[in-house]
C-alpha cells in the first residue's frame, strides 16, 4: 500500500489530470541544466568579476548543489525557484566583497541571463523521455495535462517549445510572480480551479521531496515519484505512492497508467 492512499482510496481511484514537474521529470537534469548553470555563471563573472577566477566559479557551482559536475540531491538547483538560485549566487559574491548592487535587482540578472540564454539557443533542453509519444496517449485517456515547475514562465515556454509538446499542455503553473512556489500548493490549486477537478483527481509526478510535499500538502490523488531524476531516490520510495525510473513509465505502449498497472483504481 502506498505512503498515503487507503483502500478505499485505492480502490475508487479516479485521476482525471497529470501535473508534471519540468525539470528532472520530463526535462534530463543534468544534460540540460548544468551547461545552463556554467553559462549563467560565467555571465555573472563577466558583469561583476572581470576576469576569469576557476575558484569563485566553482564556489557559485557548489553554492547551488552542483559538485564536482554533479547535481546533490534535493539541492537548491534542482528544487528551487531561479529567484532561491540567484540568492546563493549574492551570497557568494557578498561574501567576497563585491558588490553586486541590491537583491532584487542581482535576482533580475540572473533572470534576465537566464531567458537571453533560453531565447538563444544556448542550451538544448533534453528530454527525458519520448514526450510527445506519452503526452498524446495521455490525451488519447482524456485527461488533463499541466506542469508545475520552480522555472521562469518564459523559460518553461521556451522548453516546452523547444521539446515539441507545448501543444499538449492545458496549463503551465511557474514562478511568475502570481504563484507561490512549490511546495506551497497554490499551483494544484489553480489546475483544480480551471478545470473543475477535485484535488483527489490529480496525480503529481516529479523527481524531489519537494515535489512529493507539493503532491501531500495539495491532497494529491497520487504521488509519483521519477527515480531517475535530481532527488533522492530513497527518500523518494519512502514518501511517493508510486515509483518509476522514468517519464516513460507513466503509461505504457497499450495506454495503461502506471497506477492501473499496480491496481490502484
């Protein structure tokens, strides 16, 4: 039995809409985020630097939870929003002495670095999985498909052009400044609000605890734990329903969902 779902809940399971994390989900983490990091990176050390130095470098990378050209798990990168990524950096910077001016507006650059990157092709994003093959068979069952992510509106649209498969989506829940960030679950909310979903109907699926809180504190019909994402994975078989090693295994080549291929409906 899983974490949460009773018997009962179990056996009268009924998800009508899929809200899927981006990155670390449906997007591969580590081939597309950690050039992304290096490229912001080196801008920042461009505008308040001047001159390469490897060590302040390294100590931004590591500021984020990116070590040793690693993602750690359930670090700051991987579960927070570009404003929290951007909060690190000043950290950094401050803690050396220079002077990066207010927060807000370091938090703008770092967005603003972030969007010129995207809308330049600077960075491929890297799909985690057969996207549009999986969103169309989602379709194909009729339900409702989201995304709720710590990304930038803009970024997230660009991603999602990028893949292919912006067409399949019926909402996209961001950090734009309207809604509160995940774990919070504001973002659930919405999605339930436009669609006229109870929040039971709704399965979550994401690759951080952040994400499996988001699933609990929205009262989730289900949480999906991605194995082979930024989390960790032990910690994500202890608080998901269910787990599975990819985007790929949501739904198989018959259109059965994961949770009808374990019973759970």
């Amino acid at each position: 039995m899983s974490p949460c779902l009773t018997e009962t809940e179990a056996a009268n399971l009924s998800i009508k809409g899929i809200l899927f994390d981006k990155d670390g989900t449906i997007l591969d983490f580590n081939s597309t985020w950690i050039p992304a990091a290096k490229l912001i990176i080196r801008k920042l050390l461009e505008e308040y630097s001047h001159a390469q130095d490897d060590d302040l470098e390294k100590a931004l990378m590591n500021s984020i939870g990116i070590v040793d050209g690693r993602i750690m798990p359930d670090c700051v990168y991987a579960s927070g929003t570009t404003g929290d990524v951007a909060e690190e950096f000043y950290k950094v910077f401050n803690s050396r002495g220079m002077d990066c001016g207010n927060r807000e507006e370091f938090r703008a650059k770092v967005v603003d670095i972030l969007s010129d990157i995207m809308d330049k092709d600077m960075v491929t994003p890297v799909p985690a999985g057969q996207l549009a093959d999986i969103f169309a068979a989602i379709k194909n069952r009729g339900l409702y498909i989201g995304i709720a992510t710590a990304d930038t509106e803009a970024s997230t649209k660009v991603c999602l052009e990028k893949l292919g498969v912006k067409e399949f989506f019926d909402f996209i829940g961001c950090d734009n400044g309207t809604y509160e960030s995940k774990p919070h679950p504001h973002i659930l909310q919405e999605f339930c609000r436009l669609y006229g979903l109870n929040p039971r109907e709704v399965a979550v699926v994401g690759d951080t605890m952040t994400d499996m809180k988001f699933a609990r504190q929205g009262n989730a019909g289900l949480a999906i734990g991605i194995l082979g994402g930024a989390g960790h994975p032990d910690k994500i078989r202890e608080n998901a329903d269910i787990v599975c090693q990819s985007v790929q295994d949501i739904i198989n080549e018959k259109g059965i969902f994961i949770w009808e291929d374990k019973g759970l409906s």
